[in-house]
C-alpha cells in the first residue's frame, strides 16, 4: 500500500491543478486500533476515493485507475 500512496502522491504533485499541497498524508492511516485489511478497505473507500473524486472530478477515468490500484494494494 505504501508504493502505491506514494505514486499516488506523485501522479498528484505533478497534476498542473492540484500540486504537493494536495498530497495524501500520514494521517489517513493513523489509527489506535488495529490496521488490518478491513480498516484499509474503509480507508480507501471512505476516505481516499471519495478525495480523489474531488481531486479529480472531469477525470472519471483517471478515478477509476487509482481505485483500481488502491484497492488491489490492500491484499498485497
């Protein structure tokens, strides 16, 4: 999970409308229960895809792609 953040974070700093400002950060996986797969998958689907969607709101299929990695980096 954590490459795929980090591409992620890249793909964003490099996007001409967002930047580094609008990177994911530390925060989304901070937790005082424990991080298994399934308080992963409510990360990734409460938290960073519903981001991404805004981020990235006229490129549904730019959204689509992250879900896809995000998702699949969850059993990795």
């Amino acid at each position: 999970m954590i490459e795929v953040v980090e591409v992620l974070n890249n793909d964003i700093k490099e996007d001409a409308s967002l930047g580094g400002g609008f990177r994911i950060g530390h925060s989304y996986f901070c937790t005082e229960n424990d991080a298994d797969d399934e308080w992963l998958e409510g990360v990734v689907e409460f938290e960073l895809i519903p981001l991404l969607e805004e981020y990235w709101f006229d490129e549904p299929s730019k959204v689509e792609q992250w879900c896809v990695k995000l998702r699949g980096a969850i059993r990795e």
